[in-house]
C-alpha cells in the first residue's frame, strides 16, 4: 500500500507531527507517533496545486496535513471526487422522480377540477338529501332576494293565472316544483330554475309576453331543467372544493359554503348548450302533451334574442346582456327545433 509521509497539525496546538497517509477504500488513514485518524476522503478537502508548494489537507475540524506534492494524492482524491458525482448524479435522478411525482399530482389535480368534479357533481346531485336541497334552494333564493329584491309587481290575480297554466305542466315531473315572481330589473326578461325545483320568473318577462302560451313555453323548458336537476349539478360543479368537502364528509355546515355562492353562480353561469338542448326537448315534449304548440317557444326565444340584442347596444348599462348572448349563442337555432318538434308531431 502506498504511504505518503506528512506533517499533520491537530488545529489546537501549533505543533506538528509526522505521520504516514494511506488511502484505502475511500478513508484516508494517518499514523504516527500518539496519532491515529482514519476520515472518509469526501470529508477532505485537498489543496489546488500550486506550482511546486507543498499540498495541504484541511479537516473539517481545522486539522491540517502538509506534504510534498505527489500524483498520489490526485489519484487518490480523484477517485473520490468521482464517487462523490455519482453520489450527485443519483440525487439529480431523485430529483427528477420528485419532478416526475410532482407533475403526475398537478395533472391529477387539475383532472379532478376538469373533469371529476362535475362527474361527481353529476353523480351526487341525485342522492343528496332532499331536506339539504330544499335548504340549498331556499337559500338561493334568499341570496338573490337580497341581492335583487324580493318583490314582485304583478297581481295576486295574475299571479295566479300564470300558475294556474303552470301546475298541470308541473305536476308531470317527479321533482316537485313551485313557480315564484320577481321584480328583478337588472336580470330584465329571465326565468331561473333553482336547486331545489323552485322556478323564479321575472316580471320583466311577463311583461315581454305577448301570450301567457309564449311563458308556459319558458316554464315547460325550465321543468327540464329542474327534473334534470341541472341547477343543483351546476352549483355543486361550480362551487368546487366546498361542494367537494360538503359531498364527501356530509357536514351540513359545508352547505352554508355554497349557499354563499349559490345565487352568484345562478345568476353568472349558464347550462352548457347540451343542457340547454335537454331542456328544450323536455319543453317541447311536455307541451305537446299539453296540447302547447312549442312555437310558442320559439317565438319568445326570438323576442329575448330581440330584447337582449337592443339591451346590449344601450351603452353604459352593465353587461349582463351580453353575458346573456355568450351564453345562448343558439337562440335562433332552438328557436328552429321549436318549429321542427312541432312538424314533426
Ligand atoms: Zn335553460
């Protein structure tokens, strides 16, 4: 085994001492007289060679070896050095696991927000409690009440009449459902399905109508909705990991989360297109059982599209209306299924 000899200072005293440095194995031993110490090489720093100064180990302790300068000591360290990038290559293949693992769980999140939350939104709107939808529902209500008033200024006797038109319609469905009216302005002509089957009629789309038929035909659509609990799916979708947190611990008190978003979500976001065509379908069906032309659907589609479309150019009014065009890009083409549905029946 080769020994290099050297003069090994203990970092206390200012005295040195001669010892013999092997290297075996990665450890880097020293004897001499009274000195015995064994370090893994990793733990050494060697010094730069410098022309033809003598080297000089440093110890982490303070300790310090000097010594000739021998190609020894480089092939010693260098093989240290080596294992000590192995040692860096296999944390950099570490870190590209943590990297990979990382990744993996961001997709999975953002799969659960995309894709998973609506499914269970789907899957759950149909097995929550009744008693927790009626309390949804009503809260949804009370929100927007507050929000946009809680008045309505038709008669109790028209009231009535349009109730009295709606009640057969209604009483088709499984899902029970109530018809309210609102004097709602800044929604202007508009019919809601609540989560829990109560339908909100503005009296500004009374006041659009020129038929009770052409509003019979708006409440068909919205029993669609309803029987299909579309609402209670797009509130739960909506409000996330509330709705989450809610569905899968079951505590009531997770139900005050979405109620505080509830009407927003009601009054912002709109059924996609597909629901929409549900609804319709429904609509058209239910009134042609009722002996209910679904023409009449189409020509109240047509005279929101009219409404909305002026509303929109009145400059300086919020833009709700033209929230209303995004979201029904298709009025014109439901408005067409209406008359076919009725050519075809
Ligand atoms: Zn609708």
């Amino acid at each position: 085994m080769t020994t290099l000899p050297a003069r090994y200072f203990d970092g206390l005293s200012a005295r040195g001492h001669e010892v013999l440095l092997s290297c075996e194995a990665g450890q880097l031993r020293l004897q001499g007289e009274g000195i015995q110490r064994c370090e893994t090489l990793n733990a050494v720093e060697l010094s730069p060679r410098l022309g033809h100064t003598r080297r000089r180990l440093l110890f982490v302790d303070g300790a310090v070896c000097e010594l000739e300068d021998s190609p020894v000591l480089d092939t010693w360290f260098n093989a240290a050095s080596h294992q000590r990038w192995n040692l860096l290559a296999r944390l950099e293949a570490h870190w590209g696991m943590i990297a990979v693992a990382f990744s993996v769980v961001m997709a999975l999140t953002v799969m659960l927000a995309l894709w998973g939350l609506p499914w269970a939104a789907q899957k759950m709107a149909v097995r929550l409690p009744q008693e927790w939808v009626v309390q949804l529902g009503k809260g949804t209500l009370t929100g927007l009440d507050k929000a946009l008033g809680d008045k309505t200024t038709l008669s109790l006797a028209r009231q009535q009449a349009l109730r009295d038109g709606f009640t057969p319609l209604a009483q088709e469905g499984a899902i029970p459902a109530t018809l309210v009216f609102r004097d709602w302005p800044r929604l202007g002509p508009n019919a809601l399905a609540l989560p829990d089957g109560t339908i909100v009629m503005t009296d500004q789309l009374v006041a659009l109508a020129e038929d009770d038929r052409e509003l019979l035909a708006v409440l068909a659509h919205e029993l669609g909705h309803v029987q299909e609990r579309h609402a209670l799916q797009k509130v739960m979708a909506s409000s996330g990991v509330a709705a989450l947190v809610f569905m899968l611990a079951g505590d009531v008190s997770g139900l005050a989360n979405i109620v505080v978003v509830a009407p927003t979500i009601m009054t912002h976001l709109h059924h996609s297109r597909a629901l929409e065509a549900d609804a319709d379908r429904y609509g058209f069906a239910l009134m042609s059982r009722h002996g209910l032309d679904p023409v009449w659907f189409a020509r109240i589609i047509r005279k929101l599209e009219a409404y909305h479309k002026s509303d929109a150019e009145d400059a300086g009014k919020d833009d709700s209306m033209s929230d209303w065009l995004r979201s029904h890009p298709a009025s014109e083409e439901r408005a067409h299924h209406a008359e076919q549905f009725r050519a075809q029946h």
